[in-house]
C-alpha cells in the first residue's frame, strides 16, 4: 500500500492529507510535536481517532508513544552513538535504518522490510511517500515518518482540531 503525505506550511486547515496510491484522502494528521505536551494525531475523513504519538518524557533518551486503537502501546526509542542514529519500535521489533535525516529509510523486522519511506522536496513544500507492506502497521508507520520528518524540517503549525472542507487534489507520479 502506497501513502502520500504533503506537508506545507500551506495547510490551510491545519492538517496532513494522507491520500491512498488513487489520490483519495484516507487520513488525516494533526497536531504538532514542537512542545512536550503536544500529540499528534491520526484521524480518518470522517475525524475517528485511529492512533496517536506523544512524547513519553521520561529519560535522557529520546522516546516517544504510539497509542493505536486495539493495539498494546508502542514505544519508538532513538539510540544515539557516534556510528550511527538508530531508531527502534517496540512491541512491532521494527528497527529504522537509513538515512532519515536525507528523507529515505525503511522499516525491518529482522531483514525482511516491513516499510519505506522516501522524502522529496517539491516547491509546495515536502512530501513524504510511505509504502507499507501491511495494513496493520499503517498507523505505526505514518505516526513515525510524521515524527522523524518533523525532526529535520521546520515546525509545522497544526491546530489540533481544525475544520475539513477543502477538496485535496494529490496526485502520485
């Protein structure tokens, strides 16, 4: 399954469309990480909660929460050393490798990949085009590339529960 998320800081409603390989919009991102206390937020059209992500705050390391409906919570933990940037997601046993700074990187469970994520800068702003192997890891995956892609981009200003109106018109190439 292919995912399309644009994200400007043109959202005029302050929300990542996430369009599905036909252009349609299956989801919908809010919400911004730029506070502790602040979540993000995956919603379908029609504004039901599927997941979100939030900071857990505890530690020196790096860690977030992924909350799925009917799902146990996740944890994405981000070790740090001199090698390399590793990031690993409990529970699933996904470890992201990659480059995330330079916008692709994949999801693995063991050596099998799970997901991948491929960054590209367009002059509306970046889109991020997530292809994900299961459909039950759809949530964790576009949780964690929102998160990952807000780490090296400017902060984008989301109100948590805006308005939907606009017809989002995103192709695929």
């Amino acid at each position: 399954m292919r995912y399309l998320l644009e994200l400007t800081q043109k959202q005029e409603y302050g929300q990542i469309p996430v369009a599905n390989e036909k252009g349609k919009i299956k989801y919908l991102i809010q919400g911004n990480l730029d506070n502790p206390n602040h979540t993000l937020y995956l919603k379908t059209y029609k504004q039901t909660e599927i997941g979100r992500l939030y900071t857990d705050g505890n530690g020196i390391i790096s860690s977030y929460t992924i909350d799925v409906v009917n799902h146990s919570l996740v944890k994405v933990k981000r070790f740090n050393n001199s090698v390399s940037n590793l990031f690993y997601i409990t529970r699933l046993n996904y470890l992201v490798t990659g480059s995330i700074k330079n916008g692709k990187y994949r999801f693995l469970s063991g050596v099998k990949t799970v997901a991948t994520v491929e960054t590209d800068i367009k002059k509306n702003g970046v889109v991020l085009t997530c292809n994900i192997a299961r459909p039950e890891d759809v949530p964790f995956i576009l949780l964690c590339a929102t998160l990952f892609t807000q780490w090296h981009t400017t902060p984008l200003r989301l109100p948590t529960f805006p308005p939907i109106g606009r017809k989002y018109n995103i192709k695929f190439n």
